[in-house]
C-alpha cells in the first residue's frame, strides 16, 4: 500500500512528558549504558570530594574512553555536555522574504554546555544543515574560544566537528554559538517540514511547518545533541510573519517585531521543563483553534488547533474537551500533576 502524506494530526505539544515515553521501556543496551556511565560521571562533580569517588571517576574516564573511540559506536563522544538551549528558528513559508530562500529556516542555537574532558573538539548532530558561523566563549570568564575550524564530520555523517585552538577545561562552562541555516523538507515528514491543506470553499492551498523529532531528527532543525539522555530546558523563540502564528511545547510569553523585516515577528515561548531533542516541538501555521471548558482541567488551556474551515465547523471543540478529559483522569490515576502550563494538539485534515 502507497503512503500518501497527508496526516490528520500532528504531535500533541507536550503530552509525552509527564507520562512517560514509549521509547523508554526497553531491555538495556550497551549504549544505554554508555549515557548511563556519562550522566554518572556528571553527578560525582556534584558530591564532596573522596578517596572512593574520585577512584570512580577514573574508572568511568577509561570506560568513556574505550566506548567512544571505537568508530563503530555512534553516540557522540560527549567532550561536553548540554545544560540549557537558547533556540531561535524562522520557517519560511513565503516567497521574497529578505530573511532566506523559501523552505528554509535560518535560526541560531545557544547551546550552555559544561566540559567533561580536556579537549580542542565539540563534536555534536548536524544532517543537512548548513553551519554559517560558531562561537565559543567561557562563561566564567567571558573570553572567546579561538575556532580553527569547523566542518562535517568525514567518518559520521550526522556529526559535526568543532576544532578549537585551546583545550576546554574539564568543569568550565561554555556557551557554543551557532548560526545555520535548516531544510524545511518537503519530501520527507520528518525533522522540520512542510505540510498543506485546501479550503474546500475557496481551494486556496495554506502550508504549515511543523516538526517530526523522533527518534533522532532534531539535528535536522538545529544543531545541537540529539541523544534522549541529554535533557535539559529550552527557551525557545520562532520567526513568522503576520499571516501566521506559532505554537512551542511551552506557552508564549512575549510577540516582538523582527528588526529589519517589516511584517514578521519574534515569538518567545517560556522555558520548557527538563526534556530530549526529539521532543522539542514547532509549529507556523495559520491555524484557529478550540479549547476544552476550563472547569475540565484545572483551568489550563487545552485547545486543537486546525484550519478555520475545520474550527467552524465544531471539529475541535469535541478533541480538545476529551483532551482535557484524558489528562485529568491521568492525573488523579497517576498523583502526578502535569508539569506543563497549557496543552495543544492539531488538526488539518
């Protein structure tokens, strides 16, 4: 049977999180252990100094060691590891825009990192991104980190090396900048990538950018370390001009007009709860939405967002009331409050 991509709905903005993953519930594997070595080796910085840490700590290095030099693992080799991302990204959806070619995505990533090994490398997940300019500099001291080169890796495609003049310092934290520009793919419904839909009144055709993570497509949109082990918080922004609005895994804070580009907006989403690459999620649409009767879910908002065609017809208003429904039963059966400020699911077809 011949898969046409055309999907009804796409990812619900965030459900995935305070419930539970269905990736996560698998026998152990050897690189599943390998990122349980690494966040292990993390968390003795955190504890005193002893005799008996320490000599961990050694045994952690060598096994860290022997797994990433073995060009036959392909997890990163973690010279450093991620804390927090600063994530700016503007889907283009329209012709003559000053800001890119159509169907990409110019962005920058800030990505506060912490060395776990003396190194002059930073090897992170880059596929089919164009990398315009890297940045680094000690957060402790404000210098800037000399780059000599950064380029694809030429043993693993999906990798990206960093070259640096000086060694990092194990347990400095850096703040690596990268400009770049991302696909917004119009082939494949995976890592950023464009979507339509047709107004059977008016048979005008709308696109939309939305994004598809997992398992491992993060580092299609942005550059960054796209391993389900490294969470940290994202603050994210998204660029789009005034025919659209956006959506994030975490509710809008704040709408500022794009400098030098008349007609489009910044928008800056709060800062999300500790979570993996794949699960960061955009959208630019020109959507409307319904929302679920506040009394259902703590007064959090829970709306389906879809063309206004759909919306005025009544297609959310029954999807996001059971929406609201379904994380209430989940979180008396579970006691575990849902950690997010809002919840949003789509709908275009």
């Amino acid at each position: 049977m011949k898969l046409r991509f055309s999907f009804s709905y796409f990812i619900l903005l965030g459900t995935i999180l305070p419930f539970g993953s269905t990736n996560l519930h698998r026998s152990r594997t050897k690189q599943d252990n390998f990122n349980a070595l690494v966040l292990e080796h993390h968390h003795l910085d955190d504890l005193h100094n002893s005799k008996d840490i320490w000599g961990r700590k050694d045994e952690l290095d060598n096994e860290i060691e022997d797994f990433t030099d073995d060009p036959k693992n392909l997890r990163l080799p973690l010279e450093v590891i991620p804390l927090h991302y600063f994530l700016e990204i503007t889907p283009i959806l329209e012709e003559n825009s000053n800001l890119g070619k159509l169907w990409t995505a110019p962005g920058n990533v800030k990505i506060l990192v912490e060395a776990m090994k003396p190194s002059q490398i930073v090897t992170l997940h880059a596929v089919r991104l164009e990398i315009l300019k890297v940045k680094i500099i000690n957060r402790s001291t404000g210098k800037n980190i000399k780059v000599v080169q950064h380029a694809q890796s030429a043993l693993r495609e999906d990798q990206y090396v960093i070259t640096l003049k000086d060694e990092l310092v194990v347990g400095e934290k850096y703040e690596i900048s990268l400009d770049f520009v991302a696909p917004v793919s119009r082939n494949h419904p995976d890592g950023l990538y464009r979507s339509q839909y047709v107004d059977p009144a008016t048979k005008n055709v709308s696109y939309l950018a939305s994004t598809q993570f997992e398992f491992f497509s993060a580092r299609q949109a942005f550059p960054g370390f796209d391993e389900p082990a490294l969470k940290t918080p994202f603050d994210i922004s998204i660029g789009r001009s005034s025919k659209f609005h956006s959506l994030s895994n975490s509710n809008l804070i704040s709408t500022r007009p794009l400098k030098g580009s008349p007609g489009w907006f910044i928008d800056s989403f709060n800062t999300t709860v500790n979570m993996s690459t794949y699960l960061v999620a955009l959208v630019v649409s020109d959507f409307t939405f319904s929302e679920a009767d506040s009394s259902i879910f703590n007064g959090k908002p829970v709306r389906v967002y879809g063309p206004k065609y759909l919306m005025d017809q009544g297609a959310g208003e029954f999807g996001a009331n059971v929406s609201a429904q379904a994380l209430a039963f989940y979180e008396k059966y579970f006691e575990l409050e849902y950690p997010l400020p809002k919840m949003d699911s789509g709908k275009y077809g």
